[in-house]
C-alpha cells in the first residue's frame, strides 16, 4: 500500500531535536531495506478514512526499526473557559505519539506513548493524566494483541474500505439520522433497518459510537460542549471500542471517550470520584492516601510558584477563605475538604491527615504562610526558604490551597468589571463541570435563564469552590433557616443577599436594607486611608456574594425577592465580588433592571457565553 509522503517540521517533535533525517514515504538507502508491517498500514489507512488525511502523522527513523504514529484528537468541542481552566488550546487537537516496531507492529514491544499539544510547552498537567490513561488501557490491550488476532477483526469490515468508497457513502448517507448538531466521525445509527442492511453488528457499533467527537468537523457550531449532556457520557467513557478498524482507532476513540470526563476521575488511580454534589471544574486527585503520595511524584502539582506569579489576586482570595474557614466556630462542619499534606520530613506520613484533623496545627501552619503580597516582591525561592524556617509546613499548605481548588477563578480587569458593584475585587468564577454546564445549556434553551445573588459568608466559600454550590437546607450546612423550604436561596435584590453575606461568625440577625444602605452610604463619604483599587486584600474583615445564572422554569419558585431553586443544576456562578471591611456594595441593585441586565451582559459577552 502507497502512503502519501506526511511532511514533519520541528515545531510537531515536541521540543525533540533530534537529528532524524528520513521521514515517511522519504526514499532513504537504509529506509528502503526496512521490511514495514502491512497491518500498520491498514491501521492508517482507516484512521484516514474514518477522520481525516490530516489526522495522522508517521515518523520512521531509516536505521532502526521504529516508527512514530502521531494521532491528533480534535478538542474543539470543550468550552473556551473549561479550556482554559484545564489549560488546554482547544483551536489545537492534542497529539497522542506512540512509538511502534516498524516491522512487528502488534507483535512487538507495547509502544511508548506520549501526549503532547505543539504549542503548549509547558504546564501541560491534563497531557500527563492522559498519558497514564492511555498507557494503562494499551497495557490491558497489549496482553492479548496480535497482528493475526487484528487480521481477523478486520476481515469483517473489509468491505467497508473498497475504492468505491463504501464507508463515506455510508457516513454521508447517515447523517439525517445523527440527533446531535455537531459532525462525529460516525454518527449515531439510530434506524435498525439501516444497521441491517450495512451488515454492522449493532453492539459493536454501540461500543465504537456511544461517544464520537471526530477530527474531521468542518464547521463544528459554537456551542459550550461539542458531546450530548447525557448522563450516560462518564458511564461509558472506559468502554472499550470496537477493534475492527485498527488498533489506532481504537485508541483514538478511547482517548475522545475519555477527554471531556477528565475531570470526574483521580488523576493518579483513575477511579471515580465521590463528592458530595458530583464532579467540580477542574481535574483533581482522590482524597485515598495512597493517591496523596503518589500526587507530589506526578508533577501535576508543580509548586505553587506558577500560581503565585500568574494569579496572585486569586491565591491571596484562596488563603483567606481558607482562613475564614478554619477560624469559624463551625469549623468542624464546613472546613471541608480537611487537607492532606504530607510530611516533608517524613515522605511516608501525612502531616495534615482528614483522618486525624488536627485545627490548631494547621492554623500554625497557616499563620506561618507569607503574605502573597510579600510573596510577589521578592524571589519564590527565597520566600519559600523564609517559610520553610517559620514553619516546614506553612509552603505545603499553601501548595495544597492552591491544587485543591477545583473552580476556575479569574481576576477581573478593570474594563471588564461591573461598575455598580462598587469593588475592585471582581472574578470571574465558574465551577461547573463540563457535564453539568451542557445540561445547564440545554435547560436554558428550553426555560430560559436570567441573573440573580447568592450571598453566603466568606467561611463557607472554602468550601463552595471544592464541592460547588449545595442544597444545604435542612443539613448540618445550613446556618440560616429554610423558611420557602429546600434550596438554593437566590435574590434580584442585592441588599438581600448582602445581608446573608455578612451573617456567620456569630452574626445571626440579618441587618435591614435601611441598614446597608446607611453602610453603603457610610463607607463611600469616609475619607480612604488607602487606594480603593489595592491589588490585595488587606483586610480579614471580609464579605462576599456571588452573581448567579439561574434557569427560569417551573422549578424556580418566587417568594417575592427570595427566590429558591431546588434543582442544583439550575444554577451555576458567574461573578464573585469581595468586600473589606464592612463595606458593601450599592444596595439597590436588581438584576432584573433592564439597565443591570445589559451591564451585565456586557460583561459577560466574551467571559461565559460563547454562542
């Protein structure tokens, strides 16, 4: 079989310089003499055909007998923010790179793999989750891989692959039966005639389809999520497709399977998480002890010095949450998840073990973290060994503040902020996983949606940001009475969710909206010892509300300005606002003022909403 000559530049090797000559399809001395093994071949040919000419990419090396395949999995279909947060391009397909025996093939050693994106060079934590994926699945397939066994799995869509074309007839003939907007390699065979008369047994073709996400999308639309928001999307995604289009297909459809739950499994056991209100934002590791261990090895966490530089506004809010958490009487309620730390002196204990939570240790440690202000005005290193001679677990602390954040959180420039908010600590705040953000995308194309506050005390939003926005009525979270019964208590009215932001710390009346105002008013004529735009939070005196997208259905249910959602997936945060020392902000806001209203999506426009 001739395969087109696969051109290869320095910027595809992955920072790899090495001086190899002969590429494929490159009519080398020593090339020429390579025996290469047909079912490699075969197994790229249909790649080809099922995505696209341009989704593989071959390497051979002339003198020895080894080849690069390099696999390119489209991920245009994840969100611009959940990219982001990943730290992912999504305009770039990650590029899985294994390493086979030219001649052998299947029958060789198990290949390599590597996972890489061209352009992304560096904090590429979700590319080693992926590779401990992808090698832990190649190993289970390896044991029982051969090219005879590949040989006869093939044989049975032989005539899928005739020149005539069979296989894009049959994908363009299909695709008036595909539910899904988006251009899967295969779409979904729903017509039980139709899989008849292909011949295609239907179980396999189940097994192959249940999640396609294709490399060959030409204009893929441009929606939040290119995947349905079906619940049985994380169920299936360690399904293993079918093998008889190639063991390379194979493998591309188990990674596309794998992608967009990411975030739902233990990068370092690959278990399923249990948390109390499902999956969060962020990928993150288990709360197993061995997992702790294994954690500080992977080079996920690579320190907190990147944080520290590119996010300081974020990392000094995230210390004093967690501060405002620890120093509440109800600590031992809501100061969740405890941390797990290990010990640097003793690799093999936990220092901070949610087993045996120690407060006053960890409030030692605590104190002992510099202030990030500090922390940018001088060398990481150097602050660090400051740390380190105050306290040996002060920088472990801060480095699992940092990585057990599971919410994507940004701080908002100026011309993106909204200016009746009256603070110039504005975030952006999304911790919706992918899932549960396309469910909530489809329930706001059938109900609609609109904007309202969440106040909550700051002690609480420790814990808000790991396990998301709860239904605590009528648990041991609750703290206010649920008087419109079991819910998410939201408000229009800012003076209303204000006020439940400064309730906590044994503060149990909430102050009238007269009060606020006399507040508001108060703070904004006191003459300001210092800049109101600081950088940094410079107080421990701290509330905070949240502005919320929520669904407009039935379920939402209106007790004049309080309103109560009792399905979790209705609401998802948007904006956090922060504010020192009892300020707070214009207390007359409603956000259904057609004036708040555009403010907002001003702001929001090219934030969240990408459709």
């Amino acid at each position: 079989m001739d395969i087109k000559s696969q051109y290869w530049t320095d910027d595809d090797s992955d920072g790899d310089n090495e001086s190899e000559e002969f590429l494929y399809g490159v009519q080398g001395s020593c090339a020429a003499d390579l025996y290469r093994h047909p079912q490699l071949d075969a197994d790229i040919e249909a790649v080809k055909e099922i995505y696209s000419e341009n989704s593989v990419s071959i390497r051979e090396y002339g003198t020895i007998d080894d080849v690069d395949i390099d696999l390119h999995i489209n991920i245009s279909f994840l969100d611009e923010e959940v990219s982001t947060a990943w730290k992912v391009l999504r305009t770039e397909p990650i590029v899985l790179r294994l390493r086979f025996s030219l001649s052998q093939y299947l029958d060789g050693p198990e290949p390599s793999i590597e996972v890489f994106q061209p352009s992304n060079k560096e904090g590429f934590g979700l590319g080693l989750q992926l590779k401990k994926i992808l090698g832990m699945f190649t190993s289970q397939q390896w044991k029982h891989l051969s090219n005879d066994f590949l040989k006869t799995q093939q044989e049975k869509r032989h005539s899928w692959f005739k020149a005539s074309g069979t296989i894009k007839k049959f994908r363009a003939g299909l695709s008036i039966f595909s539910p899904i907007p988006k251009s899967p390699s295969f779409p979904i065979i729903q017509d039980s005639m139709l899989k008849g008369k292909l011949g295609v047994p239907e179980l396999r073709v189940g097994r192959l389809m249940n999640r396609s996400i294709s490399c060959t999308m030409k204009n893929p639309k441009v929606e939040v999520f290119g995947y349905p928001p079906s619940p049985q999307v994380s169920g299936h995604c360690k399904n293993i497709p079918t093998l008889e289009y190639g063991f390379l297909v194979q493998i591309m459809k188990y990674a596309e399977q794998r992608i967009p739950t990411l975030n739902e499994y233990c990068v370092v056991c690959d278990e399923q998480h249990v948390f109390q209100n499902g999956s969060m934002l962020k990928p993150a590791v288990c709360t197993r002890e061995l997992c702790v261990f294994s954690f500080y090895t992977l080079g996920v966490m690579s320190g907190a010095a990147e944080e520290v530089a590119t996010g300081a506004e974020v990392v000094d809010l995230l210390v004093a949450m967690c501060r405002a958490a620890l120093e509440s009487p109800r600590k031992s309620i809501i100061f969740e998840p405890y941390p797990s730390v290990v010990d640097p002196s003793d690799p093999k204990t936990l220092a901070f073990n949610p087993k045996k939570k120690n407060y006053e240790r960890l409030q030692k440690a605590l104190d002992s973290v510099m202030s990030i202000r500090e922390m940018t005005q001088g060398s990481y290193l150097e602050i660090k060994k400051q740390m380190d001679k105050l306290d040996p677990l002060a920088h472990p602390l801060l480095q699992w503040i940092i990585s057990s954040n599971r919410s994507h959180i940004v701080k908002l420039p100026l011309s993106r902020q909204l200016k009746f908010m009256h603070t110039s600590h504005q975030f952006l705040l999304l911790s919706s996983p992918p899932a549960k953000e396309a469910r909530f995308r489809t329930a706001k194309k059938l109900y609609g949606s609109t904007f309202a506050f969440h106040g909550s005390h700051i002690e609480n939003w420790h814990s808000i940001l790991r396990n998301g926005l709860v239904n605590a009525s009528y648990t041991k979270l609750q703290l206010h009475g649920a008087a419109y019964g079991k819910g998410i208590y939201l408000s229009p009215i800012s003076s209303i969710s204000f006020g439940y932001s400064g309730m906590g710390k044994g503060q149990h009346r909430m102050p009238s909206k007269d009060e606020l105002v006399q507040r508001y008013n108060r703070m904004n004529t006191i003459p300001q010892t210092r800049s109101i735009q600081s950088r940094f939070l410079q107080s421990r005196n701290l509330n905070c509300i949240a502005l919320c997208e929520v669904i407009t259905s039935k379920d939402l249910q209106k007790h004049g300005n309080i309103w109560v959602c009792p399905v979790s997936d209705h609401v998802c945060t948007r904006f956090f606002f922060v504010y020192e020392d009892g300020q707070v902000g214009d207390a007359n806001i409603n956000t259904q003022d057609p004036k708040i209203q555009k403010e907002i999506m001003r702001v929001i426009g090219t934030q969240v909403y990408t459709n």
